[in-house]
C-alpha cells in the first residue's frame, strides 16, 4: 500500500505544510501464521519495498524533511539509502521518526541481551521514536539509556475502514445492531445468535477467553481471528469457539461489525498491546471488555461502553460477558456514546495532530 494513500499521512501533511516534506514508509502487511514465513517472505519484501520507497524519495524534487518509518527494518534500509545519497552530495539528511516502536524483552536471557544490542544501534540512526503508552516510554527510556531523549509517547488513532464507515451510516440511517437486531429502546434480550468477537496476536490469552466461553450458558459463538498458531493454538477451538486464519482488512472488519460484544484478554501487563482491536471497536461503536492494565486504563478508563477488568480468571471474564451479553438492548444513544471516543481520541485526525504537536516542538514548524 501506498503510505500516500492513507488517511494519516494526508492529514499529516496538510499540518505541516507545503514547506516541509513529510515521507512515510510504504506499508507492507505481513500476513503469516508461521514464524519461518514472516522470515523468508515477510522480511525480505518489507526490505525491498522500502529500499524503492528511498530511492523514489530522494529522486524528487522537494526532499524530504521527515521520514517515518513503522519498522526496524525500514529504519536500516533508509538509513543505508540515505548514507550512501549524502556521501555523494546528493541530498541532505531528513528527521528520521519511527512510529510505534515496541519493544518486548525474550524468556532467554542470551537473546534478550542479543535484541536489546540491536535495537541500541537501531535507534540511534532516529531523531524521534514514538511509542503508544506512557508507562512503556519510561521503561524503554530506562532500558536504551543512550537513547533516552528520543521517546516520544503519542497516542495510537486509526483511519475507518469502508466497512465500518457503510456500518456506521446503515445504524444511523436505519437503528441496526449487531446481528440485525434494531435499536429502538425496547427491552429486548439478546439471543444465542449473540456473537462475541476478539482479534490480534499480541500478548493475548485467547486460553483463558476460551474456557471464558465455555462457561457460558446458553452457549454463544465466539469468533477469534488470528493468524497465529502460537497465540492461539488449534487446541483452543470448539463448536462455540472459531478461529480464523486467514482474515484480513474487509473480512476482518466484517467480522468485527457482525458481532454485539468485542473481548481482549491480554496475556502480559507490561507491554503495549490491544488497542488497535480496541479502537477499533469503539469505532463500530460495540461494546468492549478489555484487561485490566496500566496502559488500558491510559487509554480508556474514561471511555463509555469499556468494560476495564481482570481477564486471567476464566469465571470472572464468563460474569462480565455474561452480564453485557444478557442487557436489554442498547439504546439509540448508546452507539453515538461509544463512538464519541473514538470520534473525539482515537480518530486518524487526533493521531496525525498528536504527532505534529511532537514534531512541531522538536524541530520547530510553526503550528497552525
């Protein structure tokens, strides 16, 4: 994908104005659910596609004053590309951003020391690293000391996607929930069409949200889309609980739109995870139970219709989805509640402003 194309570099460009350029890497999906596949296919072709994206840039006519980057790979590539173009005189250096770096330390203390050198080198090639949570960028500055001054902590936003957008205007138009129920203020219960919905690979606990599950009566339907056999192993699945592999961007949002409730169970406290599936719940305006952690709460303990609780008990997490599933019928209001987060925080404007405001002060652009 073109990053040209993307609702945040657009809106990222008009705040920083036609003087200053600003170059996003292109975004490559690794699509995987084996780990030897994101190595010999997924690397490589991010590798590519970044070293054409530097070379595409540095051939225009106004160079770039930003460049920003999503990966540690892209970081090296441009980096090299943009080395070799000053030693020949033909371009100055831009400010290097990387965007949403983490940072997850191993179980084996050799290859937590190995990954700990790397990113060290790696993150002294930026000016500025932007990380998605306040308690991760104190952490991160304490373990790269060297690079303390570069962290950054910008709050995560996300572009909609057409199908949640077509979703949004069909339940403002027509007053349609979840699986076609309408939300007319009636007190109707919710049935065993009822559909849960949870995504991602990151740090989750899909074990725990299928024994969650199983607890449930009457039975409910439980869709998982993940990619990842590590995550979420094919032991997990049942009649009542589905894993999807190979489920991305409209299918994906499908998904996600059918349901009446979204669940993240969050394996690892300590590190940045869940908020993209959680944004992108309060964007199609669904209710959400999420774990409790220091970085959930950053984002949306003041946030309507989040359910903000421990998961790592099977019999607390099947009570709080219980007790969401078995409410009467959300209210007309209550989407437009739901989706007020996501308008007023979490939105691809507030991320690209959020990020300007960071680049702004750093390298003094005039702020509109």
């Amino acid at each position: 994908m073109d990053a040209s194309d993307w609702p945040f570099y657009e809106e990222l460009r008009r705040l920083i104005g036609e003087d200053h350029a600003v170059v996003l890497s292109e975004s490559v999906i690794l699509q995987y659910s084996r780990r030897w596949k994101l190595v010999l296919i997924g690397w490589p072709l991010l590798i590519w596609s970044t070293f054409r994206l530097a070379i595409k840039s540095a051939r225009q006519r106004q160079k770039a004053d930003f460049l920003v980057v999503e990966e540690h790979f892209q970081l090296w590539s441009l980096s090299l590309v943009y080395f070799l173009l000053r030693l020949f005189g033909r371009t100055g250096r831009p400010v290097f951003v990387y965007l949403g770096f983490i940072y997850t330390p191993r179980e084996s203390k050799l290859l937590s020391t190995l990954r700990r050198a790397y990113f060290a080198v790696a993150l002294r090639m930026t000016d500025v690293v932007v990380v998605y949570s306040e308690l991760e960028m104190m952490k991160l500055g304490a373990t790269f000391s060297a690079c303390r001054n570069k962290f950054r902590f910008v709050h995560l936003g996300i572009g909609e996607h057409e199908s949640i957008r077509a979703h949004t205007q069909r339940i403002r138009e027509n007053g349609i929930r979840g699986n076609g129920i309408r939300g007319n203020g009636q007190t109707l219960k919710r049935n065993s069409q009822s559909l849960i919905f949870s995504a991602g690979r990151s740090s989750r606990d899909y074990s725990v949200l299928a024994k969650a599950v199983d607890l449930l009566r009457p039975k409910l339907r439980c869709v998982v889309v993940c990619d990842s056999y590590e995550e979420c192993p094919s032991s997990l699945e049942s009649e009542s609980f589905v894993v999807l592999r190979d489920c991305y961007g409209n299918s994906y949002t499908q998904q996600l739109v059918s349901s009446d409730l979204v669940v993240i169970p969050l394996r690892n406290p300590e590190i940045s995870a869940g908020q993209m599936v959680a944004i992108h719940a309060l964007a199609a305006g669904k209710p959400l139970i999420i774990s409790d952690t220091p970085i959930t709460r950053e984002y949306f303990q003041e946030c309507y219709g989040v359910g903000i609780i421990r998961t790592d008990c099977p019999v607390t997490l099947a009570k709080e989805i219980e007790k969401v599933v078995e409410a009467s019928v959300r209210l007309d209001g209550e989407f437009e509640m739901i989706r007020h987060a996501f308008e007023s925080k979490f939105s691809v404007q507030c991320y690209a402003n959020r990020l300007y405001r960071v680049l702004s002060r750093e390298f003094l652009i005039s702020e509109k």
